[in-house]
C-alpha cells in the first residue's frame, strides 16, 4: 500500500494465466469513482477481468472524483466493494483482492477545475513511463450526466482525448442516459465528437452485456430451426417485459427528471426490441450488427398524438403490498423527494409496430414499471397457433419461446404432449435451458463483458451516434404528450401489474399479458 501522496499505483497480473488472451495494457480512469456506479459494478467487473486474466499483465486504475481521497483509502474502499458486490463464484482471496488494489490510484479535483485534469495527466504520464503502458487510456464517465459535456471539454483542454505517439488508443466510455431528449442527445453527440472521434466513443447499455441477450443472436443465426420462423408468417405478436419489484429507492433526484420513458424504453427496451426484429448482419461485427439496428428503429411506426392516446398507457404507483407480504408500502408520491404532486411516470406500456417485410402487422408489446410482483426482464415470442385444429375439443394455447434476461438466464419453449392414458388429452409443457444449470456459476457481469470489449476495440454491443438519435427520435413525441397532458395519478397499487389500461391495450386486440 502507498501513501496517496505523490505515488505510482500499478500491478502486474499473477503470472498463472489462463486461455484469454489478455487486453493491450492501459489506465483506466473513473470519473465518479466514490459513487455508487463505481463502488457497486465498475471496480467489482474489473477485479473479475483481473482474476480472469482478462486484463493484461500491466494496468492501473485511476479514480476522480471530487471527493478528497488518498490512494490508500481508494484502495480500501475497492476491497470492501469486491467483497460485498462481486458477482457470485468470483475468487475474493484476501491476496489476490489486495494485489488488485495496488493497481488503485486517486486523483481529486473539481471537474470545472482546469487544474484538476493537469493534474490527472501527470499521474497518467507517470504510469505512462514508469510501467510502459503504452500510452493505452479507457475513461469512464460514472458521474451525472450533466457534467459529461464538461468532463469531455477538459479532457481536450487537457490534451487526453488524442492518442499521443500514433501507435495507442484512446476511448471513452458514456453512462446513459444519454441525453434527456432528441435535441439534448444531439447536443451530447456534437460535443463528444468535437473532441472523440466516432470510433473512440462506446455508449454503454448494460443489457446488452447480459448472456441471454447476446444469446438471442446466437439463437436466431446460430441455429437452422429458428430463424425461418422468425417472421410475420409464423409470429403472432411479441412481448418484452422489464419489471422491477423495488421502488424509485435513493433515485429520487434523478427519477423525477426521467421517469420509465427516459429510463427504460428509449433505452433498455428499444435496445432488445431492435435485437429481437433485426436482419441477419453480414457478419458479427460493430458495423454490421449496429446498421442492421438502426434499420429497425427507423421502420418503427412513428408516434402521432392519436396513436399515443390509443397505444401508450402510463402508470405510478400508490401504496400498495406485494404478492405474499401484507406489509403497505408507500406509494411513489410519498417517497423521500419525490413531490407530493408528480405526474412522473413508474409504468409505461407500448404497442409499436415495425413497417418492414418482416414484421408488418406483428405488434410489439413493451411493457415495464417499478413495484410490480416480480423481477424480471424477459422477451416472450408468441406464435401464430396451428392453422386446423385436428384435436377438437382441446384448450390448446399458442407456443412460446421465453428469453429470460434476469435474474434467472435461460430460455424456454412451449409446446403441445399427450398425457399419459388411453385418452386423447393434451398439455403444454416446457422446455428450458438455464445458463446456471449448463454452465454453473462464476459468469462473468454484464459491466465486465462490455468494459473487456471496451478494451479490445470492440463496439458491437454499444450504440452509435445515429442509433442513439434514433431512439429519441421515437419517444420524443411520448414525452411531449407526458408533458402537456395531466395524468390520473397514482392509478395502479404497488405490487399489482400496473393499470388497468395497459391489460385492456392488449385485450382489445384479442390478447393478454403473460404473467412471467
């Protein structure tokens, strides 16, 4: 350990290595690093990268903040972080927890201070040198996001935004969300590409980091069985559902400027909709997979005041108790900081429609919403049902292939059996693959996979300027609605599955919500 006075923090990865093929040495710099991001998924997914040999032999950390703090005290406070918040089968050994801090500096300053950010790259130019890591810089932006346009100012002011021999890379990371509207998105995007170039910027969405999400491609373009059946001819409709048992919490401050829309569909949702709907890329690569995305926000039906009015149900919750516990929780407005008279939203459910020749006429359901019974992320294909019904006077529902998200990775079909016995009944049954079952446990974080891809150059599971513009581009319409129309809140109970209305969007097209 090091005084955190004028000290060089760095560390060489053990020398027992495994079959990863390790990231090119470099710094990583975190912006926010005694925040809540950083302490509960940044320095726990790095630590995992170093167990698993995925960071190269020589690399430092450094944090910023405006927090006064030593090295010494960062570094204690990234072990207490390892061993409350790594994911489950990561090896927290006492020794090789302390040799990953060693690897931990701190920098404290103002992010207005241009000072502040000379001072960062002093202490990078020191690691530079003293431990030959090739010039190589990965910035995290962890902070709010009002201060990103800030921080990327100073880092071109400070000359850090460029690599400085020809040879080593620079890149940055950006925390949604990315803007809180079209025009802010478009202002962000200006600003971060006055100073980045397009190929050093990664707009980070932790879902895509997710197994399951990457494994839809996998299992449509993978697989033969599948992807022929992908398509209008055989899909009835489609439903992706992000739930949330908890309520706003601590995020008071930020969930009374966002709400579900910003939060959740511009992002999350429109995210897994566009994987769900793509065409085959011409190969899995970040230019490829990343234009066929785009195709399909730009196929999506625009919102129109008449069609939110019919298509888009907004929801918060009052008090209320969950499924099994008698227990009243408070409702949103009665949070601590929330107003006593917000109209923002804890619930959105939309109907959205892609005009392309794959999917028209196929709707998707996005639904998501805080304090409702269950946690779960998940994308449910329903299927047309068999065009004759040659078993008559049977209750046959239509097939569904599940893809869960979280918490419970997996995926799962449904389909049709005879029960046993000399009569002809039927039932549905299911199979299911669970990544903890196959694989075990020990799988690495969404944080970790995308920062390692960060390291390695490669985008694919982040968003590109355009697709980001694209996304706000649809749901600009939506929040303006939200906002020059007052909503009859609080209209559903906490632990219910949301209004009323959001099960009647589906009930008048002759269909239902499942119950995950």
């Amino acid at each position: 350990m090091n005084s955190g006075k004028n000290t060089v923090a760095t560390v060489d990865a053990p020398a027992k290595r495994s079959s990863r093929t390790p990231a090119d040495p470099c710094t990583i710099v975190i912006f926010g690093a005694s925040g809540d991001l950083s302490r509960r998924k940044l320095i726990p997914a790095l630590y995992s990268l170093a167990a698993q040999n995925c960071l190269a032999r020589r690399f430092a950390i450094i944090g910023f903040a405006r927090t006064a703090m030593t090295d010494d005290a960062f570094q204690k406070s990234a072990i207490d972080s390892i061993k409350k918040f790594a994911e489950p089968g990561t090896n927290n050994d006492e020794v090789q927890c302390k040799e990953f801090a060693q690897a931990l500096a701190f920098v404290s300053g103002e992010y207005h201070h241009p000072e502040a950010f000379q001072k960062l790259k002093q202490r990078l130019e020191e690691l530079d040198r003293a431990h030959k890591l090739n010039g190589n810089r990965l910035f995290y932006l962890a902070t709010p996001p009002d201060i990103y346009p800030l921080i990327i100012e100073q880092l071109h002011k400070a000359g850090l935004a460029k690599n400085t021999n020809g040879k080593s890379w620079v890149r940055i990371i950006i925390e949604k969300p990315f803007g809180r509207d079209l025009e802010s998105a478009q202002k962000l995007n200006k600003a971060v590409l006055e100073v980045f170039d397009e190929p050093q910027v990664y707009r980070i969405d932790h879902y895509l980091g997710k197994d399951t999400v990457q494994n839809l491609l996998v299992l449509r373009f993978g697989n033969g069985i599948f992807e022929p059946l992908w398509n209008r001819n055989y899909v009835d409709h489609v439903q992706i559902t992000a739930a949330e048992t908890l309520g706003v919490e601590q995020r008071a401050a930020f969930y009374e400027t966002a709400g579900a829309t910003r939060d959740m569909i511009q992002s999350h949702m429109l995210q897994l909709t566009s994987l769900v709907s793509m065409e085959p890329p011409a190969a899995f690569d970040a230019t490829a997979v990343r234009n066929e995305k785009i195709k399909v926000l730009q196929s999506i039906r625009p919102f129109t005041e008449a069609s939110i009015e019919t298509d888009v149900v907004r929801g918060q919750y009052g008090p209320g108790s969950m499924p099994g516990n008698s227990s009243l929780l408070a409702g949103y407005r009665q949070e601590p900081g929330v107003k006593k008279d917000s109209n923002i939203e804890t619930f959105v459910a939309a109907k959205i429609q892609i005009d392309n020749w794959r999917w028209a006429g196929v709707p998707f359901y996005l639904r998501t919403g805080k304090r409702l019974p269950s946690r779960v992320t998940e994308i449910a294909i329903q299927f047309r049902k068999a065009p004759h019904l040659v078993f008559r006077g049977q209750d046959l529902s239509s097939n569904t292939l599940v893809l869960n998200v979280q918490p419970d990775e997996g995926i799962s079909i449904s389909f049709h059996a005879k029960l046993p016995g000399q009569e002809m009944k039927l039932k549905t049954v299911t199979m299911e693959f669970s990544y903890q079952k196959e694989f075990g446990g020990g799988e690495r974080s969404a944080y970790a996979t995308l920062i390692n891809d960060c390291m390695r150059g490669d985008a694919t599971l982040f968003d590109r300027a355009d697709g980001v513009e694209a996304a706000w581009a649809l749901v600009n319409p939506i929040l303006e609605y939200f906002e020059s129309h007052k909503p009859k809140f609080p209209n559903y109970a906490a632990g219910t599955w949301g209004p009323r209305e959001a099960d009647e969007l589906l009930e008048r097209d002759g269909r239902h919500w499942r119950k995950p």
